[in-house]
C-alpha cells in the first residue's frame, strides 16, 4: 500500500480562549468521572478550570446547644458550594431537632437546601433502638435533596424532652457530612472531565451523589503560519541490562518526549503565535487538511526559539512540553 506524505497537511495553535460559565457536570454512570461535554480544556495562564462540587466550605460546627434548651442545636456560620456559587449562611442558635414519636432510634440531617437555607431532613425511624446505616432504612439517616448538602447528623433513641448532646452529634466528612473538597479529584484538561479518587456518595435522592459544577475555557484555534516537521510529544522506551551471575537481568523505563514543529514568522516580533510563548497550549494537527475526522491532538507549554538569519525566512523553532502523549482522534 502507497504511504500518504504530509504535504497537504496543516496545524492549528490555541490562539485564544471561550469562557463557558459555571455549570453542572454530567456523571458518566459511576459518580467517580464527570464530563462537561467540551473535549478540551484550556489551561492558559488565568484560563485555568475551576471546580466547585457542592459541599461546606468553611464553618458549619454543630455542638450542643449553649442555651442548655431542650431538643435543639447551636450551628455555627458556615460557607458552602452550591450549584457553583458561593453562599454564606448565618449561624442559628437552637436550631430544633425533631425527636422520634417513640423510643426508637432516629437519624435527623442537618443541611443547608438549595436557597442556602438550614433545613432538618428527618429519617425513617426505625421498630427498636438500633441505628442503621443504610439510607433511608428505618434507623438509617436520610436521603438528602438533590442540590442540598449535609452538613451533620444527630441521632436520637428517646421521644422524650431533652438536651441534645455532643456525643449525638456526628459530621465526619463522607459519613456523615458532605465537604466541597472531599473526595479529592484529578482534572482532566485533554478530555474536558473530572475524576474523582473514590466515588461520590450516593445520598441524594434517587441515589444521585452531589453536584459537581465547573467553569472553564475552550480553545479558539488557529492555523500556525507555514508550519514544518511537526512531531507530537510521545513516550519513548528504553531497556537497560544489568550482567549478573549467569546471565543478565534487564529493565525498562519510558520518558515522555517534547513534541516540536517549526513555523516561518511575518515579522518576528508580533506574530499571534508569539502571544502565547510560555504558556500552556492546545495543537490540533491535520495529516491532511481536507480530512477532517482524523487528527492529532495534543497540550503543552510552548515553546520558542527565533531566528533571524540575512537570506532565508525568519522562523521560530518551537517545542512542546507536554504532561501526556498525544492524542489520536478519529471521528466518524
């Protein structure tokens, strides 16, 4: 079969960004990774994403009542994420506590609804005195509003009047308290998702996890001016051997090689490409311009060294350092 050369080929450089405004992440089915939707993602310097899944931010402490009133909390001022935003809520001295209707075992939530309101959510209450952990069993604490967060849980066993203690009181972050930053993630700029270390919890109703909402950039590309010898940043492997008594023994290690191409400039000196030197970028690399299905795509920091010889064309060698490989996409 006759190889194709890359004669009608072109390669395109991030040369500006488009703002998509904070908004919810679609969980891709195991409430671990969350796409936007947008493949890539820009990590220009002040165009980074921002991630904001719904949670408490800053204060929030549930502790027994300083009124020494019965059946009620003192819920410091708190911060929260919700849908994205920001929202500060007061702290509510006595905040009331619904006991059960019997004595019985009952897990009450403190959250904060989608208003930015402290709401008790009540649990099912369960035939004895023993607490469940299982979502809406008898016992068990509540499923929560979808665009609510929990924040605490106090469990009860008495339909009795009375001081709600400390030892009542429970806000372990991912048990019984939903954080902003918790579980920790990983941003994923080269296919526009988030990826969560442990699956979220499925405590909201229908058993959905949180919301994740994330506000970010995509690249505006452009045709980098009369383009040569593009080369994507890919691994390269390599094996050492090691002789030893009897024979050898061997190993192998990879590196991740800079990508590089060389682009002739106008003037050298306000080319658009140079507005993005030292910053991280997004290439889009054609093998052939008409074929627009298959392509290579690829992000780093770019680099460039300029030229400027009396006879020939003034150019710009340029490198790619990357923190992945390259990416081959084909679309039907």
């Amino acid at each position: 079969m006759r190889s194709k050369t890359a004669a009608n080929a072109i390669l395109y450089y991030e040369s500006g960004q488009e703002l998509v405004e904070m908004a919810a992440l679609t969980d891709s089915g195991d409430r671990t990774v969350f796409e936007s939707g947008d493949k890539f993602w820009s990590g220009a310097s002040g165009k980074e994403p921002v991630v904001r899944p719904d949670g408490l931010v800053t204060g929030g402490k549930v502790s027994e009542a300083a009124s020494g009133s019965n059946d009620v909390v003192d819920v410091a001022a708190l911060t929260a994420y919700l849908a994205g935003v920001l929202e500060e809520v007061a702290a509510n001295a006595d905040f009331a506590i619904t006991r059960p209707a019997s004595d019985v075992a009952k897990i009450s939530s403190i959250t904060v609804d989608d208003t930015g309101t402290l709401v008790e959510v009540g649990g099912s209450e369960a035939t004895d005195t023993s607490f469940s952990s299982t979502r809406g069993a008898g016992g068990g604490p509540p499923y929560i509003p979808v665009g609510s967060i929990e924040i605490a849980q106090v469990r009860m066993t008495s339909s009795v009047a009375a001081v709600i203690t400390s030892s009542q009181i429970f806000q372990v972050p991912g048990t019984h308290q939903e954080r902003w930053d918790y579980p920790l993630w990983n941003e994923n700029w080269t296919k526009g998702e988030v990826e969560f270390l442990t699956a979220l919890s499925a405590i909201h109703t229908g058993d959905e996890p949180k919301g994740v909402y994330a506000e970010y950039y995509t690249p505006i590309f452009a045709e980098v001016p009369n383009a040569s010898a593009f080369v994507p940043p890919e691994n390269s492997h390599s094996v050492s051997s090691e002789q030893v008594y009897g024979g050898t023994v061997g190993s192998s290690s990879s590196s991740l090689n800079q990508g590089s191409f060389t682009a002739r400039l106008q003037s050298g000196v306000d080319d658009g490409i140079l507005n993005m030197k030292n910053q991280i970028c997004w290439f889009k690399f054609f093998p052939d311009r008409l074929v627009t299905n298959k392509y290579v795509a690829c992000q780093g920091i770019l680099g460039i060294e300029r030229s400027f010889p009396a006879g020939e064309n003034i150019q710009a060698s340029c490198t790619i350092s990357a923190t992945e490989e390259a990416e081959s996409i084909a679309t039907a």
